[in-house]
C-alpha cells in the first residue's frame, strides 16, 4: 500500500472523517444528539441574538452565543442561556459547557454561574482559550 499525504483541505473529506468517527462512537456508546437553536428577532425579522448548540451525552454544547452590537445591555444573552438550561434540563442533561477566547465573554458566563475547567494560555491573552461549565445537578 502506498500513502500519500495531501494538506489540501477537502469539505468531502473532512466530512467522510467526521463520519467515520461518528460510526465509532456509536458502536461504543448511544448516539443522542439533538440540536438547540434559540433566536431572537427584530420587527424586520432580523436576527439580532442567538444561541444554537446540541444536547449530547448529558451535556448541552453551546456552539454560538452572539448578540447585535446594538442590543447588547438587555439581557438578551443571559435570557438566551436561561431558555438553553431549560431546555437542558428538560433533555436531562447534567451540564452545560462553552468554549470562549479571552476578548470574548468570559466574565458573561462566569456571571451567568459557569465555571473554569481547563484553559489554553497564549502570550497574547486575548487568544487564551477557556472552557467553561454550569452544573445542572444541583
């Protein structure tokens, strides 16, 4: 057998991996993914807030958390992660995890009661990774 290496970056093969792992994993253990997509939108039925991640695994995954430039101060965010945990718990989840760069929304979170539980540091701290979880056990 011959290999070759290719750094060509192919959408059908990354996705032909990702299904691969999929297979995987679920021989191992039950799959149950279920996605969550939250929005808020203005009179134009503009998005203008929202937050879309998966339960899975007894996690919910938060993917984005975005909210306008425009409409931030409302509380639209915390409001957004309220109906997630809801919807979290409703799924039985046990937690909630985010990943978030230091010039993101760290201090949102820790707020909204997440907590660190492991951290990429970079010498420019704007691009420290942090990966943060709520508890829902409690």
């Amino acid at each position: 057998m011959k290999l070759k290496f290719s750094d060509k970056h192919s959408k059908d093969d990354d996705k032909y991996l990702y299904e691969q792992l999929k297979k995987h994993n679920s021989e191992i253990i039950k799959r149950d993914n279920e996605p969550v997509s939250l929005y808020y939108k203005d009179e134009n039925g503009e998005i203008i807030a929202g937050l879309t991640g998966k339960t899975q695994w007894g996690s919910l995954l938060i993917e984005i958390l975005w909210v306008h430039q425009n409409y931030r101060s409302r509380s639209l965010g915390a409001k957004l992660l309220a109906k997630a945990e809801s919807i979290a718990q409703e799924r039985k989840c046990q937690t909630m995890v985010v990943e978030t760069m230091g010039f993101q929304a760290k201090a949102f979170y820790q707020k909204n009661d997440f907590k660190v539980f492991g951290a990429v540091e970079n010498t420019n701290p704007k691009l420290n990774c942090f990966y943060m979880k709520k508890d829902l056990s409690l």
